[in-house]
C-alpha cells in the first residue's frame, strides 16, 4: 500500500509542482487547500483541476477566517504593489505576507495527515523566488517538522515522526517550470495573479506575476496563461 | 502603556484562569475562541462571559472547519467516555483528543499577535491534569514558542521574540482553582463538561468532569456550577 501523504494545494505553480513531485515518488496524495478570503479567489477553482489533473486521491477545501485577523494586503482592502524591481521585492517582508499564514495551513495539514495515518506533509515553499516571506525559509520549515512530533500523538507514543517536505525551497522558478514540466504539470490549470482583471487575464505587474513571467522566460518555455500586462 | 497578549480562551476553567494571571500581570488582553464543530457549543457563551468579567480589551471567536478533518470524540459522532479512574485516564492519549487542536489555536494566536503588535500568547495548558494530551505538555509549548518567531516578520527583521505563556503547565487543578479564586475568577461563568444534559447541567461523569470536581474538593471551595451526577 502506498504511503499517504497531505499536499497544501494553492492552486499556484509551485503547489501544483509540488504534488506532481509526491505523486511520482508513490505517494497517495490528499490535497488540501483553504478558503481564507484571500482576494485571488480564483486560486481555488485551479486548485481543484490541479488536484484532479494531477491524480490526488481527495482533495479538501477548508474556510479560514483570516480576513478577521487582517493585516495582509491579500486579505483586507491594501493596493497590492504593482510593477516593482528585484530589488524593491527583496528588500522586507512585503504587504502581501499574511500573518502565520504557512503555519496554519501546516497545522491543518498535521491534523488531517495524523487522521489519515500519514506521516508526511508537502509544502511547495521556495526562499529564492519567495518575495521574502519570512514562513517560506528552511528554517521555518525545519522548526515546523520538530513541532508537529511533539504536538500529536507521535510525540506520546513513540511512533514514526512527521516529515515535512519542501522540494522547491532551495530552487529557482525556472528550475521549478523545467521540473514540472518534466513531470507533465499543465500550467495552463494554474493561478499565480494577486490581482486576476475583470476578463479573467492575469495582471501581468503584481510580484507574484512578474515572478512567473521571468521564471518561464528563464526556463525558455512559453506560459500558457493569458496575461493584461 | 501596557504590553497587549493574545489569550487562548475556551470557556472553561483553566483558560478563565489563565486570563485572570494574564491581566493581573498587567496585559492588555485579546481573548480568542474558536468554533470549531465542537460537541459542547456551551462552551462559546462561556468563553463570552469570562471576556467580559475578566476585561478582556476585545474578544474574537473564529469559525475552523475541524469536523471535516475529524479524527475525534469531540467533533465526530463518537461516544464521549464516562466514570473513568484516573489510572484509565492516564493511560493514553484519549478519544476526545482532537487532532492538532493546540497547534492549530496558537498559529491563529500568532497570527492576530503579529497584527497586534503583541509579542505575548498566553494558553492554559496542563500537564497535570490534562488527559495526556500531546499538546499540553512544555515540550510542545517550547517548539511553538520557537516556531513563533521563525515564523514571522520578528524572525526575518530581527525583532523581539514571540513568547508563549502557559502558566498553569505545572498546577494541579486544585492549584488552578485556588489561583483563580484568589484573582477573583467567577467559576460559575466558566464550562467544562464535554457532555452537557438538556437541562444544561454539566454531566459530572466525562473526563472534564470528574477533573473539575476532584479540583474543587481537593481546593476546598465548592464548584458553583450544577451537575447531573
């Protein structure tokens, strides 16, 4: 019987790379993906293709109140930035970081792997291309890992630990494109845009976009997306 | 001015008191509930009322969607146990365990703590007297308390650490009521029972029961709340 394994499912490129990465080591995939009213709410319904293009055996989608705690541009009503350099998105932690948010998403993911009998959680983070948030480093991702034994019934009773696994985090994104695409994913299934326009075209000018349009033009593939900008 | 915590408040006992220290030591508390799909719903009410007479600055109650992950006797349709002898209670991590729960509500307190500016989260774990739970134990609140600041913009920008306060870790119930009742606590606003009768008295037969009563008898005072037996 495969090992099952809980992937956190954006609906973005990285994610949906992510689970085609645990797919083709043998896992058996639950795919999990939140609702926390993030204003790019066109990530879920991408995320429900990726999952089933990509062959998850279920994939859950749970509410998050996050927009009651505020403090993102993702969630409350703050411009998101438009059109900035390399080197304006390196320097801090920008607006559109949420709170914690890679921590409560793991903490879902713990609860639901520790239902399932799984002992290993996916995350499809990545310090290089990150934006600078500060829940995508490794060493974030590392104190995640030794928490999650401790906090469930591993911890008690001596049983396997918990493995938390980021394959993107040390790549580029061409890297990343070059890997996926060589795993099959159809980035077209994917949503990168903080800020989708009315006619359903990506921006082109948030971080997260020109992130992805330099990424593809570095692994010199085309993106299938349709972009405003 | 005074520093501001975030306060893990469910209603019962142990969290009542623990707000209570958090003020006496003179934060400025934010209370934060959670409804999570949990048996004993009494319990929000509760939680409400203790806000208030514990002056609380603002109380939050966030919606988790924990039944849809399962995995316990208190989410789930599975029978709460009852009449247990400590020694059966020791034994064990027990079925109204739900999964990551702890995990899950500090990442929401860090969360709001960050918008905040609060660098305090205070949570009325035990290790005592807590049903073996995974997540009460020092071990567990360490990881958090490390987790916390790597997980947040103090982590990136080098700001004060996050500190997670759990001052009942080490008290026995009866301590904990004695606690409380020197800081003025109103016992009869909190609620504890997993199992509430019709007639909205607590059951005095689960886990949470026989603890508070075995608390109050072993402290001396007399539990202002009704049982059925």
């Amino acid at each position: 019987m495969p090992a099952k394994a809980v992937v956190l499912l954006s609906g973005g490129l990285d994610s949906a790379t992510t689970l085609a990465i645990a797919r083709s080591e043998g896992y058996e995939c639950y795919a999990l993906s939140f609702e926390y009213g993030q204003r790019h709410g066109r990530e879920l319904g991408s995320a429900r293709r990726v999952a089933a293009a990509l062959g998850a055996t279920k994939h859950l989608v749970l509410r998050l109140e996050l927009r009651a705690i505020g403090g993102s541009a993702l969630t409350d009503d703050i411009a998101v930035p438009k059109g900035r350099s390399a080197a304006a998105m390196a320097a801090g932690v920008p607006i559109t970081y949420v709170p914690a948010r890679n921590t409560i998403f793991l903490s879902h993911a713990l609860a639901w792997a520790e239902v399932l009998g799984a002992a290993d959680l996916f995350i499809g983070v990545n310090v290089l291309d990150a934006s600078g948030y500060p829940d995508c480093r490794q060493e974030f991702i590392a104190a995640f890992e030794r928490l999650a034994t401790l906090a469930t019934k591993a911890g008690v009773e001596g049983r396997s630990r918990f493995r938390v696994h980021a394959p993107l985090i040390a790549l580029s994104k061409a890297e990343i494109i070059r890997l996926g695409a060589a795993l099959a994913v159809d980035y077209g299934l994917t949503w990168t845009c903080y800020e989708p326009q009315a006619d359903t075209r990506a921006c082109g000018l948030c971080d997260a976009c020109l992130l992805r349009k330099k990424g593809f033009a570095e692994a010199g593939l085309t993106d299938p997306i349709a972009y405003a900008a």
